[in-house]
C-alpha cells in the first residue's frame, strides 16, 4: 500500500500496487510480512503532520513476519525466524547520542515506513541488528500492536520517574493502542491506574476490563492526585488539566510524535518540581525489554484486523477514534 503524496485519509490516499522485491543489504534482512499494526504515526505520515522525507512511501512500522533471506553479513539471525521490525529502523552508531546509551536520539536516523520502505507490504528488508525476534506467547495478529504501540508505552511507563510501582497512582490520557497496552504493565507492577478518555462504551469499557481503578473524560478530574500522567492522544490542550491532576513532584509524559499546540498555563501547575516530558522514539533496549516484559504479564492485546487492502479504511477508522484497541493488518 503506497503514499505517492500526502492527503487527508478520508480521500483514501494509500494505493495497492506491485513494487519489486527488495534485496537486503549486506547487514540486513528480508522479512516476509504476515501482519503490520496500524499507528497513528502512520497517519501523520499519511496526512503531512510529518514532513515528507521519501516518496513515494510504503507505510507501517509495527512488522512480524519471518526471515526468508540474509544480507552477505547477517549472522545473528535464521533464515525462517519469526522477527518484529519497529520504527527506529537504524541509528549511525556513532553520534553523540548513539553512544551514551540514547540511540532514540540519534542525530541521523532511519524510520520504518518514514523515510525508508515499510511494513503495509508483503515484504520489507532491515538491519539485523534492529529486528526484534519475538516471544513464542504470541500470534502474529496479537504482536503487531506491540512493536510501537507497545514499545513507546513501555518508554512512557520508564519515564515518568516512577521506580516502586506498587500502589503509584498513574493516570492515562487517550485509550488506543499504546493505553490498552500500557495498563496492562502498569497494573501487573501493582499501580493503580486512573484512564481519561472519550468514548465511555468503548475506550472506557476497555479500560475498566482491563483493570482500570477508575475511568472519566479526557479532561476529568481524578477522584486521587496522580504520581504520573502518560499523554497518548495527540491533544496539547490536555496538558494543563493533566498538570492539574498531578500530586507534587509528579512527572507528565508525552507520548505522541506530534501533538496540536499546548496552550499557555499558570506556573503554579508547574510549581512543586512538576514535570513535563516528551518521548521520541525508543531505544532497542526499551523493545528487548518491553517484549520480555509483556511476554511474563502476559499482555493481552485486543485487536481489530483488516486485509492489507482496506488499510485506508484502517487508519480512517483510527483517525475517528473507531478503533477498540488497536488496528492489525493481515498480509
Ligand atoms: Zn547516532
Ligand atoms: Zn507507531
């Protein structure tokens, strides 16, 4: 499913067409895709909330599917392993982030199905060394979520400082792909977990089902002050009532790659040595030790499915908040 130039996703811009097989490099690996998860990066991507940087452009970042060819070099891996491929498709190894441990940050990186090839395809090709073999728990549907939606939760749960988990107070704000995983966590670690979301049939059902202390709109008041905060909907204008719902020294974490602009605020939301953070990317250790995490929960990821053919009506639906946990594509 190809993007030749950025549109809205209700005029349906992805288009089915046939692209030579890639062959992989001498470090990289040719995947052959059995399922994809559906983003919302992929809609920014798909909508020009990112800039292009590769046209045309096959979208999709959260990849399993099963090794069927090595790069001249490629030694760590099997010709038939079950891998995942993520968003962070490479980094330089060598700038100034890459080697203090922050190769999320890296100066110069590649993104899955941004600026090189993705996984809305049958086949894709990845550096060895950023492919992720996954926990036999899983079928291939149910991990696809897992690859961003649950990599970049997982991120968000390590950066709101919070180390005894026991009894923390973490709030959730927007119930997608990311939230219905990332309570799962949060929940097994022993924290109480207080969702702000629209949709009370849906995204609230979901998250009361799935452990949820308490559930209210995006912008309701907890019943408790909050350890932490996680923002997963794309909405700045949450910011300040999640400030708002914060204990002293609590930390709010945004989880988005792009967000509509955050209003202006009173510092005293601030105040108290308050935080706000952003996350960009992962690091691979985030996705090794996320999947090893979510394999011992186990997590159970709730999932909608949709031939590789209808992923424009996937991502419209993500885009209308139609979407009950996350959106899987079958190839
Ligand atoms: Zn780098
Ligand atoms: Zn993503």
């Amino acid at each position: 499913m190809i993007l030749d130039t950025p549109a809205p996703i209700e005029t349906h811009p992805l288009r089915l067409d046939d692209v030579p097989v890639p062959a992989p490099a001498a470090d990289e690996v040719l995947i052959r895709v059995h399922a994809c998860g559906v983003c919302r990066t992929d809609l920014h991507v798909i909508e020009g909330d990112l800039a292009v940087r590769r046209a045309p452009i096959i979208p999709g970042h959260q990849v399993v599917g099963v090794v069927e060819a090595l790069g001249a070099a490629v030694t760590e891996l099997a010709v038939g392993e079950r891998v995942g491929v993520a968003w962070l498709h490479r980094t330089c190894g060598c700038c100034s982030f890459c080697t203090s441990h922050r190769e999320n940050l890296c100066d110069t990186p590649q993104f899955t199905g941004w600026t090189v090839q993705g996984g809305f395809a049958e086949c894709l090709v990845a550096p060895a060394s950023f492919t992720y073999p996954l926990p036999d728990g899983f079928t291939d549907l149910q991990a696809a979520p897992l690859l961003c939606a649950g990599i970049i939760g997982y991120r968000c749960l390590r950066k709101t400082g919070i180390d005894d988990w026991a009894g923390a107070r973490l709030g959730l704000y927007g119930f997608g792909a990311a939230g219905h995983v990332a309570i799962q966590i949060a929940r097994a670690r022993g924290a109480e977990v207080y969702v702000c979301t629209r949709d009370r049939d849906k995204h609230q059902a979901l998250a009361e089902e799935l452990g949820a202390t308490w559930t209210g709109g995006t912008t309701e008041a907890p019943p408790v002050l909050l350890d932490a905060g996680i923002i997963f909907a794309p909405a700045g204008e949450i910011v300040p009532p999640a400030l708002s719902h914060l204990d002293k020294g609590g930390t709010l974490v945004l989880g988005g790659i792009h967000m509509s602009a955050v209003p202006t605020f009173p510092y005293e939301l601030l105040y108290h040595e308050r935080v706000v953070c952003s996350v960009a990317n992962n690091t691979r250790e985030d996705g090794h030790a996320f999947l090893k995490e979510a394999a011992e929960v186990p997590v159970c990821t709730h999932i909608e499915t949709f031939p590789l053919e209808d992923a424009n009506t996937a991502l419209d639906r993500l885009q209308h908040d139609g979407i009950r946990g996350a959106a899987v594509l079958t190839v």
